[in-house]
C-alpha cells in the first residue's frame, strides 16, 4: 500500500529522507512494472480485437489469396466486356462495328484438339457486275474453341458363343474381361471420373448424383459410395508406394491439417488429422521425382509421425508444432534433423504490425523480406551454388538480424505479443538457420501449405467424412491426385488408364513403379506446377 509524503513535513534527518526516497523508488519501480504489464495487456487485447475482425471482416492471410484476386479480377473484366459490347450494339446500321483490341492473353488452341469443320459459302455464286462465274481465289479461316457437354454412354461388351458342328461339345466363348465393380455397370472411366469429381473439384457423391440424375441417369449416393470405396481397394499399391518413395528422399516437408470425421456413437463428429508429408527437389534441381502423401490419424500426438516417418533419414523442415521435436528425441540416432520455417516466424510480426503499426515489427519484416529476395534470386539454380550464395549474403543479415533481437528484446514487456513473437524466433533459431549450411533447404515450408490447401475445400464442401475408413480414402486419393498434379499428370486420364491395367491384371505387383505419376507417359498432361 502506498504511503504518501507530505512535502511540507519532510523530516530534517538525512538517514530517514534517504529511507523515504528508497522506498518511494522502490514503490515507483513497482508501479513501472504493473504499468508495463498493463501496456502488454492492452496490446495483447488490441492484436486480439484485430484478429478477431480480420478473421470476420477480411483476410487471415499475410498475402492476398490469389483466388480471392483472381475473383475480384473476373468482375472487373465482366463490367468490361459489358460495357463494349453495348457500346457496339449503339453503332448505327451501316457503319461498321470495330473491336477494340485489348492487351491480353487469349489462350492458345492445342493442335491435339479434334476440329470440326463449318464452311460458310455464297449461295449464289455469279458475279453480280456481268453475271460470269464466280471461282475461288482463297479464303478467310477463323478458329474457335467449342464445348461439347459430356454425355453418358453404354458400352456394350458382346461375348459370342460358338459351337462345334460336328460333335456334341459344350459351346465356348471368351473369358468376360474383369470390371472395377464385381457386377457392376462402373467402367473405369466413370468411376475415375466419380474419383476426380470428389477428390479434385470437391463435389460431394450427393451432388455429383445430382448432376448425373439431370442427364436421366438415377444413381444413389451410396452406389457411388460403393465405387469410391472398391476403387480405393485397387489403388492401395499405388498409394503406398509413394508413400514409401516420399519417405525414403534426404529432405522432405511435413504439416497436418484438421478433418472431421463422423463419430456414430456420440450423435457428432470428431476431429482427425491429415498428416502430409512432401517432396520437391526442383527449386535446388534435385533428382527426386515431386510427389506428396496423406496419412490419416485419429488425433495430434506426437506418436503420430514418429509412426509415419520410422524409417525415414533426413532433414524435415517444418512448422514449430512441438510434436515434430519429440519426434528427433525419440530417435535413438542423429539421423534426422529439423529445418523451421520463416513464414510461421514471419508471422507474428506481421500481426503485431497490422494491429498498432510498430515500427520494429515493420523492422522485423524488412529483414525477413531481405532473406526472401535473396531467395528468389536463386531458385531453381543446384544446391551449391544455393550454399555459396547464402553463406555469401544471407548469413551477414542473419547475423545481423540475432544482434538485433538480442538487443531489442529486453527493451519490451515480457507480455507483448511482439515479445512472444521475437521469442518464437530465438527459440527455433538453430531450425530457422540450418539452410545457411544446407542448399537443398528452402526458407519456408510452402511446398507442403500448397498441398494441404487443397483439403479445406473439400472439407468445406463435404463437411466431414463419414468414418475412418473414408478419412483413410481421403487420404489415399488427395495422395493420388496431389502427385498427379505436382508431375504435370491430367489426373482423370492417368486414374482411368491406371484401374484398367490394374484391374485387368496387367500390372503385376513388381511393376506398380511404371504406373507412378512421373512415370506414367501420355499426351494428355498438365504444365509441371512450379
């Protein structure tokens, strides 16, 4: 409790005023601290209350989604277009109506396109000066791109059966050829196609029955159930072999993501785990094919990827969930290591930055940003030349960056959210700096977040899976199709011709490599994602 002095009575004893004065320092002290603590407080319910209206109101990422752009893009360019065309549709009768050009990309038109041909021809071919013949001199060609909606077809597969005409043996036929769906009428088309519509557009099996109904084809949700769970039984060796090859690289990437899962005893669901592990080697021109696999758990704990990753000898660079550090301590060898990620660290700052603006979160930022472009200089070049480049110009501001938080992180409250944020770093410092002595590492651990992006739009769409055995078919088929398009692979044309090899038998379990995304040869492929 503090005791105030009365001025006007100071005792005229040297020893007591020095008392006084050294109780009220130490009073004052008391009261710098709390004050200190409250300021933290009131920054912490700032950044809070910040939070919380850009998670309601805006965006919750650092950068603008480019889908979010590209959205905003498509209506700014419908206004457009609009407004040309009634500007043309106003031209007076006679006058001749002139596009205007515009700067853009309007696509080209694959030669392995099948081409239709429309000749639009004189009805009357007589000169309309003397009335002669008209001949041709040449002509005017334009290309257009069309659609033709798909269509349902019946394949009808006839077996004739042959007798003998000069004995009484029984008749004989040709064996019928295997089907995905034992006594289905499933092709392999159709049921790749259920597949890619579920896994790779996100229409839910009920929506997809939906859209077949209005082409006259009544299918039930659970038929389609039925094909999804059959197909994923053949799939499985391919699954598991790029699970096998992602875990047997030098360098792969690891984070997990959140899928509800129905939970029939309880009347809810409950909350499972996507854990995804990656590799691309092609930012460093590394020899490893590009591939990611899912895994999925029925919780968080750190058993979960020590179970995965058993076998795997490397670096994994990854976010700062804790669970991934136990991971190395249970290893009884030294055998794997951790590389953070600069983003997460990033992070922080930036939300401390967009709440109060403080400019040695902005400081923070720039050196952060001084890392990436250095790193976007030498992206795509091989891994020494990566080291030579970093431990040149990379590891001075790195240096420079730790003298800096160890000089500016006593001077904040211990309770300010850009403490906790300058902390993060310090604290996963040796992770954070571990590319300075390796080229094959990236700053970030971007490869993975791009993959698992892709499940929340499912998620949001499906809204749960229904057990664990779907949750494993979500994994298995995100494994599939994430591969497909980290290869450049048209993922319907590769899962079609791949159920009907494996279906047929073609494909004996020692040659499932040749089915592999990257091994996989077609006309029909995507450009390599960068």
């Amino acid at each position: 409790m503090t005791v105030p002095i009365d001025l006007a009575a100071l005792p005229d004893d040297p020893g007591i005023l020095r008392d006084l004065v050294s109780h009220a320092e130490h009073e004052n002290a008391g009261l710098r601290s709390a004050n200190d603590d409250l300021r933290a407080e009131i920054d912490k319910l700032h950044l809070l209350i910040a939070k919380l209206q850009r998670h309601r109101f805006g965006q919750r990422s650092e950068q603008m989604d480019p889908d979010q752009l590209a959205l905003a893009l498509e209506d700014l360019e419908q206004a457009e277009a609009a407004g040309d065309e009634a500007a043309q549709a106003g031209t007076a009768d006679g006058q001749t109506r002139e596009r205007k050009r515009r700067q853009r990309n309007l696509g080209a038109l694959p030669d392995s396109l099948p081409q239709v041909e429309v000749v639009v021809d004189l009805e009357e071919k007589q000169c309309a000066c003397c009335g002669g013949a008209l001949h041709q001199v040449g002509e005017t060609v334009s290309r257009m791109l069309d659609f033709v909606p798909a269509s349902f077809r019946v394949k009808v597969i006839r077996r004739p059966r042959y007798a003998c005409a000069s004995c009484d043996g029984p008749p004989v036929q040709a064996p019928a050829p295997p089907r995905p769906i034992d006594g289905g009428m499933a092709s392999e088309a159709l049921v790749a196609h259920v597949l890619v519509s579920k896994f790779a557009d996100h229409l839910p099996l009920y929506r997809q029955a939906q859209i077949y109904e209005r082409h006259g084809i009544r299918l039930d949700r659970s038929t389609l159930g039925d094909w999804v769970g059959r197909a994923c039984w053949w799939l499985r060796p391919l699954y598991d072999r790029i699970l096998s090859h992602v875990m047997a690289q030098e360098k792969i990437f690891a984070d997990d993501t959140t899928l509800p899962v129905l939970d029939p005893g309880r009347g809810r669901t409950k909350t499972g785990r996507l854990w995804c592990y990656a590799v691309d080697d092609r930012p460093w021109c590394g020899p490893a094919p590009p591939a990611v696999a899912f895994v999925y758990a029925t919780d968080r704990k750190g058993e979960r990827p020590a179970a995965h990753m058993s076998s795997f000898r490397g670096i994994l660079q990854v976010d700062g969930y804790a669970g991934f550090g136990k991971v190395v301590k249970a290893r009884d060898d030294d055998a794997l290591a951790l590389a953070f990620c600069w983003t997460h660290a990033r992070r922080g700052f930036y939300e401390f930055h967009q709440a109060t603006q403080s400019p040695i979160a902005a400081e923070a930022l720039a050196r952060i940003a001084r890392l990436y472009a250095i790193e976007a200089e030498i992206r795509g070049q091989s891994a020494e030349r990566r080291l030579a480049v970093r431990r040149e110009r990379s590891r001075p501001e790195i240096e420079a960056m730790r003298a800096w938080l160890d000089e500016q992180l006593p001077r904040i409250s211990k309770g300010s959210e850009l403490a906790k944020a300058m902390r993060y770093v310090m604290r996963h410092w040796e992770g954070l700096t571990r590319f300075l002595d390796d080229g094959r590492i990236e700053l970030d651990t971007n490869t993975v977040e791009r993959e698992i992006r892709r499940i929340p739009l499912g998620r949001k769409n499906a809204l749960f899976a229904g057990n664990d055995t779907g949750a494993e078919h979500w994994a298995l088929m995100a494994t599939l199709i994430g591969s497909a398009k980290l290869s450049g692979v048209e993922p319907l044309a590769w899962l079609t011709e791949i159920l009907e090899r494996i279906v047929a038998g073609h494909t004996k379990a020692n040659e499932i490599d040749t089915l592999l995304p990257w091994n996989w040869k077609t006309q029909a492929t995507l450009p390599a994602a960068a």
